[in-house]
C-alpha cells in the first residue's frame, strides 16, 4: 500500500472515532463496524450504526482533505440502504472536511452515474445539514439543544 493510501485509510479510521465520540456524548448507542470495508459475504455491515431511543441511523464515513465529489461503488450503497431498511433506520453518508465539520448526506438523495456507481457532488456535499440534520431526520432534535448545553458547560 503506498503511504498516500494509508494515510487516507488513517484519515478515515479518525473520522469513524470522531463520530463515534460524537454520537457517544449526544447519548446515542454506537457501535463502529470493526469489519466496515472488508470483503464480507454474508453480511452487510456499514461503518458506523447508532441508536437512540429507537431510532437508528447507518453512516458510510468518508474523509476529505477538501470538498469535492465522492464516488462510492453501487454494491456499497445497496449495502448500507439494505442494512438501514432491516434495521428500520436512515443511511448516512457522513462526510467530513477539515475545518468544515461534518455534513451528511441521505444515501436515497445519491443518484447513480452511467457506470452504475454514486456519486456526491461538491454542491451536494456544501448544501448537506450538519449533525442537527440527522437528529431532526431522526425526531431527535431537542437532543441537540440538550448536547449544545452540555458542550457549553464543560
């Protein structure tokens, strides 16, 4: 593996921790998939799964020096919607730029190129919501004010 591939691989291990942390601390159960991106046949695990109050949301984390487009594989997508619909929750795909924050994408909002996989634009990415966003998807917004408080105080 060449070193701009690991630490790309690196970039993205942080970016699933940060989240993590992030959906720890909103109160959320979160669990980061320690096969997420492996050849795995009879399952379909995205990288980052959290639960709140019975509410689920699926991210596939993508980590960005600078916004521009993401393309991810059809089979990638197809996973995450397949294990979001059985868990009756939302997939994500959660991008993060430095200095920019986190901004997530709905994977049904994704639209497929002529090759057949998807594509994020940079405008997509730009016009993304933030954290607050997903929490408002999910009916958990009046978590966010509770967090805002929370991260004031400490």
């Amino acid at each position: 593996m060449s070193s701009s591939g690991k630490r790309s691989r690196q970039r993205g291990y942080r970016a699933e921790r940060e989240l993590v942390t992030t959906l720890w601390r909103l109160g959320f159960a979160v669990m980061r998939a320690p096969a997420s991106g492996a050849k795995i046949r009879k399952a379909d695990y995205p990288d980052i799964v959290a639960i709140k109050n019975g509410k689920v949301a699926v991210f596939e984390v993508k980590s960005r020096k600078k916004t521009g487009p993401i393309y991810l594989e059809n089979e990638q997508i197809k996973k995450l919607r397949t294990f979001a619909e059985r868990a009756g929750g939302i997939s994500y795909i959660a991008v993060k730029i430095p200095r920019k924050g986190w901004k997530f994408i709905k994977a049904e909002e994704l639209t497929q190129t002529k090759a057949g996989r998807y594509r994020v634009t940079k405008e997509q990415i730009e016009g993304a919501p933030g954290l607050p966003g997903v929490l408002s998807d999910l009916g958990l917004i009046k978590d966010l004010e509770k967090f805002m408080r929370n991260q004031t105080n400490t």
